[in-house]
C-alpha cells in the first residue's frame, strides 16, 4: 500500500503565479515514486497545476452532493473527475464549523464515489475528555458519514484524522502526540471493521492531519500508525513540504 502525503492548500496563496511556483518548486523536488503525493489548490487553481505536471496528484477541498443543475456556486464529483482531480477532501473541521454535518457529508461522499474521485473523509473530536467520549464522537462520524455505503466501497475511502483540539486556529490548541493518533487509527480501523471485515479495514488508508509538520511527521508516520499525512499550513512552503514527503520516504511503521 502506498504511503500518501496530501497537502491542503486551503484559502492560498492569494495569485495563480504563486500558485505555479509552489506547485513546480514540489513537483521538480520529487524524486520517489513509492509515495503519492497529492496537493488540494483553490478550485480556480486546478487546471492551470495540472498542466504543470503529472508527478503530483490533484485533490479538491471540497465537491457538492449534486450532479448538475440550478445550484449556484456548486461544484460536482463528476467536474472534478472530468478536469483530472483524483480526490476530494470531505468534511473538514473547518466546514463543519460552517455547518456542515454528517449526513451531508455522507451525501457527498456517494456523489463523489460515483463519479470516481476518491473520498478523502476527515474525522476527529473536539476535545479529549477525561471520560473517553471522544471515541464515541469519532464512531458516530465514521458511522453515520458512512452509512448506506457498499462494503467495498468504503475500503476505497481514504479517512484522514483530525483532531480539532490539535489544529493551530483552535483556541488553546495543544500538540497532539503520536500515541494520540495511535490509539486512534486503532480505533477507526475496529469501526470500519465492524461494518466492513477486517481484511477490507485493513485495506483502509489512513491519514493524520492536525497541523503536522517537518519536525514531528516523522513522530506520526513511524509512530502513530498511518499511512500518510494531511498536510496544512507546512504544505505552502515547498522546502517544509518535501522534507515531510522525505520523511515519508524513509519512515516504516
């Protein structure tokens, strides 16, 4: 199973000239192929990084439950696939905070499954209480964002945790660790397993993302138990960003 490395551009940089030079700078520093790397740029960015080169994979930030129609602003599963995008980075904390919930999100990851674009799912809990309801906040995500999905189907979605609580915009945010994230993976895959079967929670990529970096990737990849990362703010700077996918390189977990 390839290890897999997304970078989640966000709301920047604020120009398509800035846009070409990070994307080039991180595709011309590539050098391993047993790693995806993959990088979510504003919609309006799309098309022009993906003329720039094929070494790195194109995710969205986001894709509509609807396939066409009277939907201002909307943009479907079947338009990302048809423009080259490979996967969609579906609810993110942020757009939870915006309001989405998990039966929208639940809608969009079928949408986006049946146009071909591979889901990636973002989970995670507000906050670690003392009474470890923190797991039953992650099982109701997993569940219910995933629900009325094919078995085999659920193995091709890609889960990327997140704890809100770790993320730099939080409030009082603190560092998660990679036991953190550990005993999480762990988790998730014995909830997938239970709707799926353990060979397909096996199967089942698994990503960390809360405000990882240069320094502590190599904590979370050879410690933590994923398959990857969720890169934020560390993926505009193609210097930070290919020393994480290095990192990547050399970890075993």
């Amino acid at each position: 199973m390839k290890k897999i490395i997304i970078g989640n551009w966000k709301m920047n940089p604020t120009s398509i000239k800035q846009a070409s030079k990070i994307f080039s700078s991180v595709s011309s520093g590539l050098k391993n192929k047993n790693i995806e790397v993959v990088v979510a740029p504003p919609f309006v960015y799309i098309e022009k990084l993906k003329k720039i080169s094929k070494k790195v994979s194109i995710a969205s930030q986001d894709a509509s439950f609807i396939d066409k129609g009277p939907y201002t602003g909307e943009v479907s599963g079947e338009m990302l696939r048809e423009i080259g995008v490979k996967y969609a980075i579906l609810g993110h904390s942020e757009r939870r905070h915006m309001g989405e919930d998990n039966e929208l999100i639940n809608k969009k990851i079928k949408s986006v499954l049946f146009s071909g674009v591979t889901p990636v799912l973002c989970v995670g809990e507000d906050d670690r209480d003392d009474n470890h309801e923190y797991f039953n906040f992650v099982k109701s995500q997993l569940l219910e964002c995933l629900k009325g999905i094919k078995k085999d189907s659920i193995s091709k979605v890609i889960i990327a945790y997140e704890p809100v609580w770790a993320i730099s915009t939080t409030v009082d945010r603190r560092d998660a660790t990679a036991h953190d994230c550990e005993e999480m993976v762990i988790f998730i895959r014995k909830v997938i397993s239970s709707i799926t079967s353990p060979v397909l929670a096996k199967k089942i990529r698994i990503l960390y993302g809360g405000s990882v970096n240069d320094r502590d990737a190599g904590e979370f990849l050879t410690k933590g138990g994923v398959d990857g990362l969720l890169v934020g703010k560390a993926s505009l700077d193609p210097k930070k960003f290919l020393k994480i996918v290095n990192i990547c390189e050399v970890s075993k977990n």
